[in-house]
C-alpha cells in the first residue's frame, strides 16, 4: 500500500471537517424546526439545498447544477447566494459558492464561518442582540481584526477628542466651521452626531484602546443590533469587498 | 410516573442529537475522539456553537426528572455501587460490563451536567468542548446497559444534587473546608488553624518548587503528585493544568491550585456519600487518585473503621484493580446471565472468604482483589474440571458407543445376501433406535457444556482468553 502523501492527508482532514460542519449545521436546523416549524434555515444553506435537489439519476456525472435563494426585495439587509455543484460518480463537489450581494466567490474557510456565526446568532431567541454580544461574536470569528464598540455615555469626551483632532488639522476634508462640526458642538446626545462624525469619534476611541491592531470602531447610537445586520457586518468583513487587505483574508 | 429505562432513553437521545453529527467512528474511542474533535480547526468551533444550548438542555432535562429517577433509585431494594471519582468513570462501558456481573445497578452522576455547569465557566474553550464530547461519548456507549432489559437497571445515570441546591454546596464545602485543612496539616508542612485561613496560605506558594519544598509525607500524595516523582509529579500536574483553564485560573499560583483540587475532591466526597446514603448505595471509585483521597479521608474521619460492607471492597476491587478482561462479557449475554438469577451465584463467589481479611484500614485494596482473584481461580478450575468431565462423558458417550452400534449395522449387510435382507431389516430399525439414543444423550450432554460454558462464570472464562 503506498504512503498517503502530506497533501493528501491534508485534503481529507479539509474534507472531514467540512463534511462534519455540514453535519453540525443540519443537525442543528433540524433541531430548530422540531423546536419551530417556521423556523428558517439559513440562505446560503438554502441555496445549497436547492442545488442538490436538482441531482438526481438523469444528470451525468461532470454535470453540474445551480442553486440561488435571494432575500425578498422588502428584507432588510438583503441576501443572495448560488451555488454550484458537480455531480460525481460517488460524490457531490461544490464547485462554487458566491455572495450574488456581495458579487464574491465564498472560500470554504469563510463558509465554515458563516455556518458557526449562524447557529451562533439563532441560539440566541430575540431578533436583535446587544452590541457587547455582537461585538465579542465578530472578534472570536475574525480574530486579527478588533472590533469595539463606542461607550456611547461617553459621547461627550469622544466628541472634544474628535474636535481636538479637526483643530489641528488631523481628520481630512474637515475644518473647524464645516457646518457638520456646527452640529457636532450643537448636539445634545450622540445620536444626534451627524453618523460621519459618530464613525470617526468611534474610530479614534478604538485607536485609543487598541493602538497598532486593526480596530474597527463601532458607532451606533443604538443598544442593541439586529442578529441579520451581525450576520451581514460579518459577511462584509469577511470577504467583502476591503476584506483583501485582512492579514487572514 | 416514568421508568427508570424511559428517563435513561431520553437522556442518551438528547446525548445523541449532540454527538451523532460527529459520525459513528467517534464511538470507537471517547478520548481520542474527545481530543481530536476538540482541537480541529473551524469544527471546534462549530461544535462549540452547536453545543451552547447542551447545557439547557440537559439542565431542563432533569429538572423535569430529577426527583422522580433519585425517587425510583432509592425505593429499589438491591445492591447498588455509586460512581464518583473523577467526571465520569475512564471506560464507562468497560466499568459498568465489568460491575454488571457483580452488581444489581451501577449508579453514574450525569457527567454532562456537572461540565455544563460546574467546568464550563472556567475552563479553556477547547478543553470544555474536549471534555463534553469525552463524556457525553462515554455515556452513550453505555447505551446497550441502560436500555437492557433487566429486573433491575443495570447501570442509571442519575443528576448530582450539587446542580440544584445551593445551600447544599454551602454546607459541602464548609465541611470539606475543614477536610482539607486537616489533609494540609497531615501532608505538608504547615500548621493551620483555621479552615478559612487555608485558602490564603496556599496562595502565597507561587510556584510548584515552593509545595514540593512542603511536603512532608509523601504516602498522603495521590499518584498525580507522586509519580514519577513528587518534584515530576506536582510541576506536570501544575503545568497540565494551564491548559484546562481561562486565564486567570491558569495563571493562579501552585499553591491555589493544589488547594482548590483538594477541596474540590473533598466536597465530591461529601457530595457523593449524601448521594450514596440516599441511594443505600456502596460508594465506587475507579480510579488510583481517588482512591487514594478517599481512603486518606476515611482514615482522616472515620477512624472506628471503613464505611464499606464485603460487597463494596469487591466492587471497588473489580472497578480499581481487577484486569479488564473481566468487562468483555457481551452485554446480551451479561443480560441473559442475570436474567437466570446467576448474579446471586457470582456474588456469593466473588465475595467468599473477604472476611478473612482484616480491613482495619482501607490503604489498599490489594488484599481484597487477591482473595477475589482467589476465588475466580478457585471457580475457574472447577469449571474446567466440570468442561472436562462432560466432554469426558460426551467422548465416552459418542465415540465409544456408536462405533459398536454403527459396525452392527454394518454387519447387517455384509453376510449372505439371504440374510442380508432380514438383518438388515431387523438391525437397521434397532440400529437407528441405538442412534437415536445416542443422539439423545450426547444432546443432554451439550445441552449440559452449553449451560455450563454459558454460566456467568464460563463467559468470563472464556473472555478471559
């Protein structure tokens, strides 16, 4: 019997684990429809499914078929994916899985992002999640970047920082009597901060707190975050467009 | 009101809606599947995803079952041992076949539980989902004892009461407090005075040199620390121990570390005798380390002698120390075995003599597990000497009569062809009566080796082989 060669065996431990994550995922939606019966699985599982349904006996192997699932046109942020399998002798091969959205090819790695973040997100019962649990989802799921969420009771510190920073001519495109930064000095509360500004006081606090790293600021006035918008904020991260410039891209 | 079965089934299915994904291979081998599940890259922590709600569910699940198995578990009249020692036993399913054949129930707190509860908090990501998977698998193979049909559940897994009642943990660890102050008297150099003082002291021991530099009776170490030696033993049992945790109870000093492994054996113990009390059970280790706490903690506070009857030594004799061979038996046979009423039979064997030994102190449990394997031995040969003997009778039986019978017949045919047709006529029906004689008693005869090949003690004979 010949040795399996370094790459094989690392090739059939890529295909276990993907294999198994399915199996995970399955398992769990299963669960969740036993638990629901409106409960809906997620769409680039979806997709998935769609496209194996289509292999039957007729289609020879080589072939291949797609599977797309879109987001209706009211949903709020939308979702699209296809994906193509190849059917072969024994087994089924995806050929490609794509973010039509986000008009990306989705690797395996991310994918198996996707699966945990989603059993992540539908473990948790309400729509919407606070920032604290979204912000400690995203930093386990792409850990060379940090994501940190502004205090917004520390809003006014944030925004003499920001000011400071127009004054001495840090933060481009901005003077000190751009009438944005009249708003700015005007507010009486952080959702009043024209959302520019609030990114940008945000930023600066998590430059503060994480000084070198790749931090991304989060600034919105709310509490909580709907689980959909943590799923999409992970997909644009992930491999969305800017997403080549992550060290683990 | 639900059986005992039906709450075991339920139990091992919500195990199995978390393990099965992992494929049937995973069975083969609860540690290493544990090991290799809990460290694979982006399965880890899809598991780890999918088992968030584990610790619900299983908390749910004996909330809504938890009075009524404790209930049935100590209404039942027979002999029980109750498991603790380590999360759950090394080989539940080698364990439990073993203490099948000596035992009517085999009690198991439910090890997934006390790790969603109790370990999840502070354990290393990976470690947790190490150990849940370990144990959860662990369980689940013993599928085949919690479901077999028995007068008595061969094997129960049952919730820790820990989980439910707080004040009940108070009062544990108050007593264990002082438990442990005494076992850091008697084995370090240290005198403390008080239980809430201990805590503190051992903190200021940073590293593992500073406890090894300590000890000053080494017979009191458990095997961990001891072995190769104390100076190995302590420094690997501290470095192990990084791994298993978050950070901040990875960082804590050698000397918290050691005390909070001695409390937390200590509480177990409490803990476990309530549980043992309840059920009328004998308590049950099967491992060295435990063992070995538990002994020192009854020599500590039961010095008027052990808390153990003669069927409890031999169980912990077959659990700690009596080879694995004896956990071979297949399940369907132990369960056929039991049904003929032969666990009496096997007990009275086992356990003959035991009172020979004078068990002033439960040191060691070498003495018990001699006279056990005396009397396997002693019963082993009596079985060979009763397989010889019937294949003796079959033999003299068979070979010797018919070859007699079989020429008659033969005869028959051989002289005058006048003849031939009246022998044959005449030899042939009486030849055939001889035959079927014959047939009948060398069937008696195996009916008699396959009862006694299929006796308890034959089917241990056998896998002992």
């Amino acid at each position: 019997m010949t040795q399996k060669s370094e790459e094989d065996e690392a090739r059939e431990l890529a295909r276990e684990v993907f294999q198994k994550c399915m199996l995970v995922l399955l398992a769990h939606v299963q669960r969740r429809i036993a638990d629901d019966e409106s409960y809906q699985e997620p769409r680039f599982l979806r997709a998935m499914i769609v496209a194996y349904y289509q292999i039957n006996d007729e289609l020879k192997d080589g072939e291949t078929v797609m599977g797309v699932s879109v987001s209706d046109e009211n949903e709020d942020p939308q979702e699209g994916y296809a994906v193509i399998l190849k059917k072969h002798k024994n087994f089924v091969e995806i050929v490609s899985h794509q973010d039509i959205i986000l008009n990306t090819e989705i690797s395996i790695t991310n994918l198996l992002k996707l699966i945990e973040l989603s059993i992540r997100l539908d473990n948790i019962d309400t729509k919407a999640v606070k920032w604290s649990v979204a912000t400690e989802m995203l930093n386990k799921l792409v850990p060379d970047m940090v994501f940190i969420k502004f205090p917004n009771n520390q809003w006014k510190q944030g925004r003499d920082e920001l000011l400071k920073e127009i004054w001495k001519g840090r933060i481009h495109g901005l003077t000190p009597f751009d009438p944005m930064v009249a708003k700015v000095k005007a507010a009486t509360s952080f959702s009043e901060v024209p959302q520019v500004l609030r990114q940008f006081i945000a930023t600066l606090y998590a430059a503060r707190k994480s000084p070198g790293k790749n931090a991304l600021g989060i600034s919105s006035p709310d509490k909580d975050i709907d689980k959909a918008k943590v799923f999409e904020l992970a997909r644009i991260v992930l491999y969305g467009p800017g997403s080549k410039y992550r060290k683990d891209s | 009101m639900t059986s005992v079965r039906d709450i075991q089934k339920g139990y091992i299915e919500l195990l199995e809606s978390y393990i099965n994904p992992l494929g049937k291979e995973a069975l083969n081998d609860h540690i290493y599947s544990g090991d290799r599940f809990g460290s694979m890259p982006y399965l880890s922590d899809v598991l780890l995803a999918y088992y968030e709600p584990l610790g619900k569910d299983i908390t749910d699940y004996w909330k809504q079952y938890a009075k009524e198995i404790r209930k049935s578990l100590a209404e039942s009249n027979n002999l029980k041992v109750c498991y603790s020692g380590d999360i759950s036993p090394s080989d539940a399913s080698m364990l439990t076949n073993k203490l099948g054949m000596y035992v009517d129930t085999i009690l198991i707190p439910d090890p997934v539980l006390n790790i969603t509860q109790q370990l999840a908090p502070v354990s290393d990501r990976n470690f947790y989902l190490r150990s849940v998977v370990r144990h959860a698998i662990n369980m689940v193979k013993i599928k085949p004892l919690l479901d077999a049909d028995s007068e008595f559940p061969i094997t129960a897994v049952y919730p820790s009461t820990k989980i439910f009642n707080r004040d009940f943990v108070e009062k544990i660890r108050d007593a264990a407090s002082e438990d442990a102050r005494v076992y850091i008297n008697q084995t370090f150099n240290l005198k403390l005075k008080k239980s809430d003082d201990a805590f503190e002291i051992m903190q200021s021991f940073k590293k593992p040199e500073d406890i090894i530099a300590l000890v000053k009776n080494e017979s009191n170490l458990i095997p961990d620390w001891a072995l190769p030696s104390v100076q190995e033993g302590i420094k690997n049992f501290y470095d192990g121990g990084k791994q298993m945790y978050i950070k901040e109870f990875a960082n804590r000093p050698a000397g918290e570390a050691i005390y909070m492994y001695i409390l937390g054996r200590l509480m177990s113990f409490h803990d476990h005798f309530e549980n043992c009390k309840e059920f009328a059970a004998e308590p049950l280790y099967d491992s060295p380390n435990s063992w070995k706490m538990f002994t020192w903690y009854l020599d500590a506070c039961f010095p008027e002698g052990n808390l153990l009857t003669n069927e409890g030594l031999v169980a912990n004799s077959i659990g700690i120390d009596n080879p694995k061979w004896i956990g071979n038996l297949p399940v369907d046979a132990l369960v056929e075995a039991r049904k003929r009423g032969e666990l009496s039979e096997i007990r009275a064997t086992l356990t003959k003599n035991i009172n020979r030994i004078k068990f002033t102190r439960v040191e060691d449990l070498e003495g018990v597990t001699a006279q056990v394997q005396e009397n396997l031995k002693n019963e082993f040969d009596e079985h060979q000497r009763k397989i010889k003997d019937i294949e003796k009778r079959f033999k003299n039986n068979f070979y010797l009569k018919s070859p007699v019978t079989v020429v008659g017949e033969l005869l028959g045919y051989i002289p005058d062809p006048h003849i031939q047709a009246a022998s044959a006529l005449i030899s042939l029906p009486f030849t055939l009566l001889g035959l079927v004689d014959i047939y009948r008693s060398s069937n008696k005869i195996l009916e008699e080796d396959r009862a006694e090949r299929g006796r308890l003690i034959g089917l241990m004979y056998d896998s002992e082989k």
